[in-house]
C-alpha cells in the first residue's frame, strides 16, 4: 500500500474519492444574503413546518442530505454510510435525521468544524475501502444555539459587536469511490439550470489540533478560533509542501470579520506574503451576510455556515470550472456551556480538505 | 484492493490491526465492584484533586490514554491521531483532554456507543494506511450526568428501580498498525504483574443504524437501547455468515438488567438458541457493579461503562489466553435533554467490533 501519510497531520488519498453530489438549505435571512442564488433551498419560515426549532433544524440537515443524494443520481440503498454532527447537546438533529434516513450512522462533534471533520473522515473511509458512497453534512439553527448557547431569543439582550450570528443552514455532500455520471448531475441541479463539466475529487486532507490561545470571551469566537485555522493552513502546507498560491482560494470556516483578519495576520507573520494571502484567503462567516444591512454583528457562524457555503457556493463555483483547487477549513470552538464558568479558555480547532476539479 | 465490505453494515480489514495497550480509569465506586482487580487506577475520591465534577472527568480520560501509550510501548509522538468522545455538552472532556495532550483529534459522538464508535473507526483509519497509531477512549462520570441528565446531585432526588448508574470511568486503547513488543508489554503491565502471551488484533466491524422503538421514558434507558443492539447483533452475523457459537462473548455496553433480558429475548425471538444466547452473551451494565449491595438500581451505563469494561477486563483476559473472540457491541441512547419534552422518543444505536486473540 502506498504512504498515506504526509508529514505530521496530513492525509493523501490513493483514489481520491469524488464528491458526487452537494446541497445547502437555508433559512430566510441566509436566503436574502449575497449568495442567495447558490443555495437549493431557501425557507420561507425557519420553523419550516415544525413545532420546534430544534425538529426544524434536524428537518433541514434531512433536507440537505436527501437533496445531495438525489443530485448524486445515487439511490438510498447505494450510500454505505451518515456521518453527521451539529451544535446541538447530544446531537439532536443528527441523531433525529439518522433515525429518519435509517443508514449506518456515526455521530461527529467538532463544534463549527464538523463540516471538514465529516468530509475528511468520509474520504478517509472511501479511499480506504470501507464505503462506497458515504453522506456528510452538518447543521446549525440561529434560535436553536441561541438557547443552548446565550439567552433564551424572547429575552432579546444586546450582543456586543464581536458575537458572530449563527447560521440557519445545512450543508451536505456525497462522496464517492467512482466519479458521477455527469448528464445526469448537469440534469438533476434544477436550480441553477446548467451543466456542470467539472468533476470535484478529495486530493488530501489535515486533521487539526486543539489550539488554546487563552482567549476567555465567548463573544470573540472568531479571535478564539483564528490561532487553530492557521495553524492546521501552516501544517498543511509544511506537510504538503506547498504554498498558498498553489490554491485559488483558501477558506475558513467561521472566523467572521474579526477572527479573518487576525488568522490573515498570523498568516503574514507566519512569513506569508501579504498580498497572495489577502488575494488568496476568504472566511466563509464573511460571505453568507451583506455585513452592515443584515447586522449581523462579528459575521456568521455554526456549524451550517461553513456546511452551506461549502456545498452550496463553492462546489458548485467548482462545478462551473470557476475554482480548480481550494483548502476548505472549517474551524470550531471547543468550549462548553459550562466551561467558561469554571475559568476555563476557548479550545479551538480546525481541519482541513482539500478539493480539486477534473 | 481487496473488498472490505460485507454485507449492508459490516466492514472486514485486511490487515487487521492491532491493539497494543489499554487502561482502564474507574471511580471510589466502580473500583469497590466485581472488576475492581482488572482496573489500572482506582481513585481515592472522583474529584481527582480538580475542582470540578468536569474537570475530573477529563482528567479521568487523559490518565485512561497515557496509561495506554504507556503500556503500549509507544512514545507520544508515535500517535498519529487521538478519537474520543463521551457523555457531557459539547464534549468537554474529550476537548480539554485533546487541548492537553496536543495531537491531531476528531471528536465523536454516541453516546454510550462512543468505545465501539472510535475503536471501528481507528480500526479503519489504521487499515486504510491512515495512520501508523491511534489513541482511542470514551469517559463518564456520575455526578457530570447526573447535573446534566438528570438533577443537581445534592437534590437527592429518588430515582426509580430501572434508572442506571452511570459509571465514573474511563477507558482507552492504542489501536496500531504493527503488533507490539510483548516483552515490553508484559514489563509494563505493572499491575497485574503478569506475561501477556496474546496478542488482540481488530477482525471486524458492524456500523449501526438509529433504531428507535418508541420507548419514551428516560430512566427506560436499557429497554430504549436493547432493540439497536440486537438489530447491529443480528445484522453483524447475516453480514458475517457466522453464528453466535463462533465467539466466545458477546458483550454489549450497558443496557443493564432490564435491557439485557430484553435484548437477550429478542435474540432468542429471532431465531437463535436459548442456552447458546444465555452462556454467550452478556453485558457490562450487569458487570461492573454487586447488584444488590452497591444499589445500582438497573445496572451500570455511560460511556465509561463499556470503555472501562472493555479496556480493563476484556482486553487482559483476552491477553491472558482466557478468550479468544469477543465481539463488543457499545450501546447507546440517542436522546438530548429536550428531546422528551418535545414528545420524542428516544432513539438507540450500537456498533459493534470483533476482537481477536493470536
């Protein structure tokens, strides 16, 4: 068997297993954002139907995923495998989306970087020749974390400027051993209506460290979080041997507008050159909102900001031929509801994967 | 390569990886049970000298993996990748615990399925040339679950004959690629004081999926989970072609008294022989604890329960020569601390993986 390991954190794939499929659902204020046209399904309520938020996002993860199986082409009985996780305790809208999907199903917490965590476990498993077809994805609701997390939304406290909105939204993706049937993918993506020449396939991926830069505000996510994306970008690149311009667009997950320009910092200062870094690096918690006319505060952020981005805008900008090679790194803040009360710091991590067209 | 699927749920390995050390951490409690001689530390008081019920629980769980490394003969910086999960929000102990010990980590959620969940998968990673070595644990600890599931622990609120005890332990494996030096191992083990002639290598594994069979009372934990085990049981010897015969033991986590009369009349309903079943199988909510003299209500549970189990007692008695092929199903219930008031019931899953002596 060939070296499947390079360097200290990262993977290389044999096979390079394909991502088939990809669909983001979002909720209403996601859907008036700027990158409304790249989503498959918009809600009109972000109860969508159900009695609770929490049954609503569990809802939108299911919507997600049966929406990138049927963009597949693949039938249920075809997918091997769920791997799945969210914000919420004990997983509540995997675990209640696994139920209803029926599959072999494993459970993934990495708080806001579940979203690489799925996809790079996924292509792990492909190429390694446990599955053929494996579904990932990974969700967040805004009134679902607000609960867990902050203040019950009836209570409508003040945020300072530094808390992040978290994202009504789920992103899924199929990933496979055998590249896609291309008519029918170019059929099936009834939204956009167009022909998808590219097909989309896992080249490495690099698991992350849990990095604690000391930071004990859970309003400053993004500033938690920042030290962790860079580091697993710089072990990526020390492990691969490659340089930021060998992308075309590297991206975090959910850093937002503070949390992207310390990470872009610490990249300069890693010894990155501050021009390719500025042209080449994006954070996906800066893209899902118009900043000022949504007020969203920090920017987005939870697991489906990421989740969405990744498999509404970028797969399918990948899809079109408009991006060839990007390093997707969903970031995540491992801290508790309870731990800042026992003095404890943010631990952050991120993984990440790298996609590339054919 | 080879086909590494069998059946709908079953993944087979190639090369069959190893596992090279194990340790098992329990509490006051845990350490006064039927096990007590098999655990490789007993604490003196479940705070373990930190200031909260939190920060012992991961405390627990850092100590269960470097008592492992330890025995394993290996040296931190042969770990290629850390797999844990266990019971509290947002996994706080496994992430302080990855915070500390500082390599590469993916978060896992299963509730108390997570020992089997993490063992298949770092028995897959490990198969697929992903990694050389992988630590991989699970913890619980009473008075964390309790607070969280339950009631504040000083409420001393009376709690009814079926609910289960959740153990406060943790356990850990090395999972790895290469069989250890066994001279080293029977050198370290410094407990038991004993040569360790065998050798435990991972056969396969059965990747559930959520069943839920309706059952809405939460201190019905056991009767909730007994219907996944015995579907991930029965899907593991249609995938496999074998026959309960062909293992020694059939453990499943912690379906406790209830649950595993239940689970072991619904093997028998499904076909298989009564006396096979009651001299094969058998579960480690029933084990860890004296029934009646430590009060326990309806046998053990959490994440630690099978952990500890597995780790402490079965991996050294396969060790020893006293078994040889074990298949460890580690069950859990799928439900979050709101799920029920949302009228759910409470989904279960369970994985299982075959350990074999050579």
């Amino acid at each position: 068997m060939a070296e499947k390991k390079m360097g200290n954190q990262t993977v290389k794939f044999e096979t390079c297993p394909y991502v088939i499929g990809s669909a983001a659902v979002v909720g209403q204020k996601e859907g008036e954002g700027p990158l409304c046209s790249w989503f498959d399904v918009i809600l009109d309520d972000d109860m969508f139907g159900e009695k609770t938020w929490e049954k609503a996002e569990s809802k939108m993860l299911k919507e997600a995923m049966l929406t990138a199986l049927r963009k597949s082409g693949k039938e249920k009985q075809d997918i091997d495998l769920v791997l799945s996780g969210d914000l919420l305790n004990q997983l509540m809208s995997s675990s209640f989306m696994a139920r209803d999907l029926h599959l072999p199903f494993l459970g993934l917490y990495g708080a806001c970087s579940t979203m690489t965590e799925s996809l790079l476990l996924a292509a792990m498993l492909t190429d390694g020749g446990f599955a053929h077809n494996i579904i990932v994805g990974a969700s967040s609701h805004y009134c679902t974390a607000e609960r867990q997390f902050r203040m019950p939304v009836e209570h409508g406290n003040q945020r300072p400027p530094s808390a992040q909105w978290t994202a009504t939204a789920a992103g899924a993706m199929v990933v496979s051993e055998k590249e896609p049937d291309l008519s029918k993918i170019g059929h099936v993506d009834e939204k956009q209506k167009i022909f998808t020449p590219c097909n989309i396939r896992v080249d490495c991926g690099t698991i992350g460290k849990v990095i604690d830069a000391g930071v004990k505000d859970a309003n400053q996510m993004g500033s938690a979080m920042a030290p962790a994306a860079v580091d697993t970008i710089l072990n990526h690149l020390q492990d691969t041997g490659r340089a930021i311009d060998d992308y075309d667009l590297i991206l975090t997950g959910d850093l937002g507008y503070i949390g992207k320009d310390i990470a872009a910092d610490l990249l300069v200062d890693a010894g990155l050159d501050k021009k390719t870094v500025k042209q080449k690096y994006d954070d996906c918690g800066t893209m899902l909102y118009y900043r000022k006319e949504q007020d969203v505060h920090g920017g987005g952020s939870g697991c489906g900001c990421s989740a969405s981005v990744f498999s509404g805008n970028i797969i399918r900008r990948m899809q079109r031929g408009e991006l060839h090679k990007v390093l997707l790194v969903s970031t995540g803040a491992m801290l508790s509801t309870i731990s800042p009360f026992q003095g404890e710091s943010i631990p952050g991590i991120a993984h990440g994967v790298v996609l590339e067209t054919c």
